[in-house]
C-alpha cells in the first residue's frame, strides 16, 4: 500500500486530461480498468476512482509483481500524477523488503541498459527490466521521460 507519484503530461494517452465531472471520472475509472484487463494482468475485483489527477486502486493482485504492474499501469497514463495502492495480494507470502522492485523515473538519455548498468552495474541485464515490465513495454527501445519503470532485485 502506498501513494506514488507520477508526472501527469507523460504517459499513454487513455483519456484527456484536466478537472472532470463525477460522470467523467467514472467513464476514465472504466477506460483505465479496461487498460489494466487488456494487458492481462490479473486482479480479482479490480478497481480504480478516478479524483482529480488520483487515482485509487484497489482489487487482489495474484501477485506482487501484477499489483505493481498494476500501479504502473495507471500511473503511466497522461492526466494520472499519484496513484494510491489499495491493493492486497493473494499469494500467501512473506515478502521481504530485498525481493520488492525498485522503481525509476525515466529521464532524457535513458535506456533500458543505462538503467540496467546502474541498477545492477551490467547493462547487458537490460532484460530483466523489460522483462519485468512487460506487457507494458512492447519494445526495450520504447521508453519515454517521466515513465516510471519496475526494477526488480537480481534473483541468485
């Protein structure tokens, strides 16, 4: 759980952006659920409110990973600058704080294996951030400044 920040002018273009009636806000809630649904991410009882530039989400991740893909999904959407994580996971786990990503805001300049060599000191990992944020990213080459992107830990 937590509120994270987005830049609201960058990202995917769902909706237009700017104050919205309470009619609005539910049309965009709708059109972000079907963003989150048509990546396949999965999330039983899915919602999200839509307050100004807020989003709320909230539903049962299958599993970490999905409920921060999730985040990132609509906080990488144009008109979105914070979203609040209400979300629960179903997997039965122990999560420690080393096995949860990191997350990083892309700059002008970036690239997956700039991100990877400081992350990780080896560009070449850039696989694993595209990887881990699939299906979001379709490229490893598309990334834009503002997005913010999971990076996972290194796996032994």
């Amino acid at each position: 759980m937590g509120i994270f920040s987005f830049i609201k002018n960058a990202g995917a273009k769902v909706f237009g952006i700017g104050k919205t009636t309470e009619e609005e806000a539910t049309a965009k809630s709708a059109k972000l659920v079907d963003a989150v649904n048509s990546l396949e991410l999965t999330v039983e009882n899915l919602s999200v409110s839509i307050d100004d530039d807020k989003a709320t989400v909230a539903g049962e991740a299958s599993d970490l990973a999905t409920k921060e893909k999730v985040v990132l999904v609509v906080g990488n959407t144009e008109g979105i600058a914070s979203v609040e994580d209400n979300m629960t996971v179903a997997e039965v786990e122990v999560i420690e704080v080393a096995a949860m990503a990191q997350f990083h805001s892309v700059v002008s300049g970036d690239t997956l294996g700039k991100i990877a060599k400081e992350f990780y000191g080896d560009a070449m990992k850039y696989t694993i951030i595209f990887e881990a944020n699939k299906p979001m990213l379709s490229h490893p080459d598309k990334i834009y400044p503002g997005q913010l992107l999971r990076v996972p830990p290194l796996m032994d």
